[in-house]
C-alpha cells in the first residue's frame, strides 16, 4: 500500500521529533478501520502521531 509507505517514511525521517500531526481529509482510506491499522502504526512508532481529521463536507466551505 503506498500510503503506509509513505508514512513509514515519515516516521523514519521524523524519527526524533516527540510529535508529529497529521491532517487527514475524511477519504475511507485515511480512518482505521476494523483493522486498527493507524492506531496499530503509531503504537509502532511510539505514540507520536496525533490524527486529525477534516470536518465531512468541508470541501463545500470553499465555495463560497
């Protein structure tokens, strides 16, 4: 998956930051799943990664 590639990098190239935030849009692929698999990623890497997830909708905002 290149996603969790990808955030394998990160975490390799943040390795020595105490936190590091990431902002997601509300994309299925972005939210854990049944599979934990965000939450199973950051236990990995320590408990570093804070999630935050845009509002549903939030594209709309933009319209205005």
């Amino acid at each position: 998956m290149i996603l969790s590639a990808f955030m394998e990098k990160l975490a390799a190239k943040y390795k020595d930051y105490k936190k590091i935030v990431i902002i997601w849009d509300n994309l299925n692929i972005h939210h854990d799943g049944s599979a934990k698999r965000w939450t199973s990623f950051n236990k990995q890497h320590g408990n570093k990664f804070e999630f935050h997830y845009t509002p549903i909708l939030s594209f709309m905002l933009l319209k205005t």
